[in-house]
C-alpha cells in the first residue's frame, strides 16, 4: 500500500500545540491516526504559524521555534521551501 502524502497547514500546526484552539483536540486525536503519513507542509506555512504565536510571549514563541525545528528534521515532515 502506498504511503499518504498529507498537507499539513498552518491551522493543523497552530490547534496541535495551542491548547486554547477551539480544534485542538480535533487535530490531536486526527493526528494519532496519521503516524503513518508523509506530511508535506511549506516554509510560508511555518511562517504564518511563527507569526501566530509571535505576539503571545516567550514562552509561545520559544514552543514554535522549537516545533519548527523538530519538523524541518523529522523524515516523516517534508517542508517545501519558499519560493515565486
């Protein structure tokens, strides 16, 4: 069976980590279920999930650069790079 390619924007990424989204626990149970999944997402998605989370102080800020970080170097993640 060949492998799910899924696109993962920045409203997936955003309800993952921000328990005050109103989907939050919608995208966590979803995303149990794609653990076999090859998520694809872009740099201008992470862009917009950093600005997000830009204004609600360091302990947001460090959490998504942190997130970033992980997911530009999980195989599962392909991040697809900014472009024209």
């Amino acid at each position: 069976m060949p492998l799910r390619a899924l696109f993962a924007d920045s409203f997936y990424w955003i309800a993952l980590i921000f328990p005050r989204d109103a989907f939050h626990q919608a995208v966590v149970n979803h995303s149990a279920a794609l653990s076999s999944a090859h998520v694809v997402t872009t740099d201008e998605v992470f862009a917009e999930f950093l600005n997000h989370f830009a204004g609600l102080g360091p302990y947001w800020r460090q959490k998504s650069a942190a997130l970033v970080r992980d997911l530009r170097s999980d195989p599962q993640i392909e991040v697809l790079p900014q472009t024209r």
